[in-house]
C-alpha cells in the first residue's frame, strides 16, 4: 500500500458531478484529484471509462447460495464457499460486503444453524489470512418467529464483525408474502397438496404468535445495548414502520408497498429496495417495484439481494431510465449505504478516504467492472 498508483483519462463520479481528470492513490488512499489528465508514465490511461467509489453491499444472500449451491447439496469446504462469494462480489465491483447470514430455521430441514457457524467461522480465517478482496462485515438476519432465534443470535451479538441486524418475519399471509399464491409458488419445491399447504399455515401462523413479539424484543434490546444499527425487514403498512421507529430501527429494508416507504421517510428512515427489483423492472413477490420509489424520491439505497452483478446495474439503470443524476444513482450503492452503516471511511471519491474503486466501462448500455481497488490494492 506505500507506493503511489495515479489513474487517468478517467470520468470520475463524485458526490454531485463527474468529471474527466485524474485521481493518484497513496497508502490505501485517495491522495488527490485533479481534472486534468497527466501525461506521466507511470499513470494508468483508464481511456475514458467511470471510476466510481467501491460499491457497498449492506444485504447479500449470496454466500449461503455458496454453502448450498442446489437444494440439498451442501459444500463441504466451508472456505471454499467464502472464497467462491468473495470472487464473485469483487468481481462486481463490490469492495465492502455484509454477508447477510439467516439467524433462524424458517425452513425445516435448511440446516441453517450450522451453515451460519460455519460461514462466520470461515469469514473470520479468511479474512485472518488475507485470503479476501473485497471488506467482509456481517448482518445478521433474524427471523423473530422462529422458536430458537434468540439463543442462535446470542453467541454471535458480540463479534466484531457485526455491523447491522434486521428484524424479519417471513410468516405467510403478511409482509412479503401478502399474498400466499406468490408464497406457494416460491415453495413449489415442496409440492404441498392444498390439505398440506394450510397444515403449513396453521403452524407458521401459530410460531408467529407464539413467539414473534418476545423474541422481537430481545433482539432489540441486545443489539440497542451493543449500538449495532437495526433495519426492518418488508415494512408493509404505516404501523410496521411505526413500530420500527419506535424500537430505534434506521433501515426499512425492501418496503413492499409505497405507502409503507411513504411512511417511512416521513419518519426518518432510509429505504433500501433490492437491485434485482431495479434490473427486472419490479418485484419477484408482487410488491412495488424499486423503480416507483425513485422515480417518486423515497429510494435512499439498493442491494443486491441475490445477485451480486445487479448493484451496478441497477445503480445505471436509475441514471438511465429513472431520472437520477448519475452521482445520485452511484450513491445509492456507496455514500448512502456508508452513511447508514456509520462507515465514514470510505463509500466516495474524495482526498482522506479509503482507495476503493472501480473502473466501470459501458458495453452496449450494461456497466461492466473491468478493474477493482480496494485500499488502493488492485484486487480484480
């Protein structure tokens, strides 16, 4: 990190413009910008291309889909699995990565207890070993109707690693799964007879109100008491967004109505929709598509959920199509994402920050990461 690398011939996308010019990194960091290009010969010619700040990834599903590429079939090298993430996220431009990991086994049979040990495990080696291009955090999604939640969450509140903790229920028949034919179908897997199906509701619906209010609280309190941030997961009316607020939650992540992300900015929180939204032109569950919030100015962040291409895309694609300046649209998956994670080292093109960037070229109107840095170390 002690030499100096300059890049030129570069539009660079600041906080509120972009301009052509040139950017030197020095010690991990952004050194210094200018908008002239240099002739020097040590310069890299970017010929042209963006340099935007390292993408910043708050909610991503994707290293689970590491741990279990296809129903049933677990990896068995559960750093393998990390490392397969990490190359997969860097290579999207992403240089600081939550791994969103599933504290709860909604799912019968998901092995979900295990794999959340084993992920946590294997990030903390390989970051150990530097084996990693991309910044690892975690976030820890916790399903607060599920009857184990707490006593999973428990052993990890405390690692230095955790960043944000959401509270989410995934119970039919509400939030997300409003409407129980988009749950059916997203199980079809399952192949329930009808008489099966409503077995399965009756038990869900019966954990929910065992469990979901209590366990909701003590997740609360722990994570308040540790000063880890809270999001909300699939606001769907006023008052879920009132009960958030009331618990010191920032974040309502994935709103799935507009008048739930109405609600929510009108009471102080940032909203975050998933980048698939964005690049589909709507919601795979049915819900408002991320591309209303913005066009209507409620969009503060996006995610890539469960395809880690899709940040970059989607950032462009509010640029192109949804009337957001480009700063704007980069901020959605940088400054914004930073800003709401307390991160403020990083998440812009500005002297003093990290050296995060990536060098983004157009294709036929699709963004591609040609070249990533993170702490001015080129790691793609």
């Amino acid at each position: 990190m002690s030499g100096e690398t300059i890049l030129t011939n570069a539009r660079l996308v600041l906080h509120d413009e972009v301009v052509h010019g040139t950017l030197v990194l020095a010690g991990g960091t952004i050194r210094g910008l200018s908008s002239a290009a240099t002739a020097l010969p040590a310069a890299i010619d970017l010929e042209g291309d963006y340099l935007l700040p390292g993408l910043i990834e708050l909610h991503t599903d994707n290293l689970e889909k590491h741990f279990q590429p296809r129903p049933g079939a677990h990896w068995p090298s559960p750093m393998a699995a990390v490392i397969g993430h990490d190359l997969q996220v860097a290579g999207a431009g992403i240089t600081t990565v939550l791994d969103a990991v599933s504290v709860g086994e909604y799912r019968e049979g998901s092995g979900r207890r295990k794999m959340l040990s084993d992920a946590v495990a294997a990030v903390d080696e390989a970051r150990s070993r530097d084996l990693l291009r991309a910044d690892h955090l975690l976030h820890m999604r916790c399903e607060v109707s599920d009857h184990a939640v707490v006593e999973i969450f428990e052993p990890f509140a405390d690692h230095p690693l955790l960043r944000l903790v959401s509270l989410m229920d995934h119970t039919p028949g509400q939030r997300q799964w409003a409407e129980l034919s988009k749950y059916r179908l997203f199980h079809k897997e399952k192949k329930w007879t009808d008489e099966e199906f409503a077995a399965h509701l009756a038990l869900r619906s019966s954990e929910q109100q065992r469990y979901a209010v209590e366990h909701r609280r003590r997740i609360v309190d722990m994570a308040r008491e540790r000063g880890l941030t809270l999001a909300s997961h699939d606001d769907t009316i006023p008052a879920h967004v009132d009960e958030a607020v009331g618990e010191g939650v920032t974040i309502s992540e994935f709103p799935t109505t507009l008048d739930a992300a109405r609600h929510a900015r009108a009471r102080g929180l940032k909203t975050v929709m998933g980048a698939p939204n964005v690049v589909r032109g709507g919601s795979h569950s049915g819900n408002v598509s991320a591309g209303e919030l913005a066009s209507a100015g409620l969009l503060d962040g996006l995610s890539s959920d469960y395809v880690p291409l899709s940040l970059l895309h989607a950032a462009f694609l509010l640029h192109d199509t949804h009337g957001l300046s480009l700063p704007a649209a980069v901020a959605t998956v940088s400054a914004n994402i930073a800003g709401m994670l307390g991160l403020d080292d990083r998440g812009a093109i500005a002297p003093g920050l990290r050296g995060d960037l990536v060098r983004v070229r157009r294709v036929a109107d699709l963004p591609v990461a040609l070249t990533v840095w993170r702490q001015g170390r080129r790691v793609v």
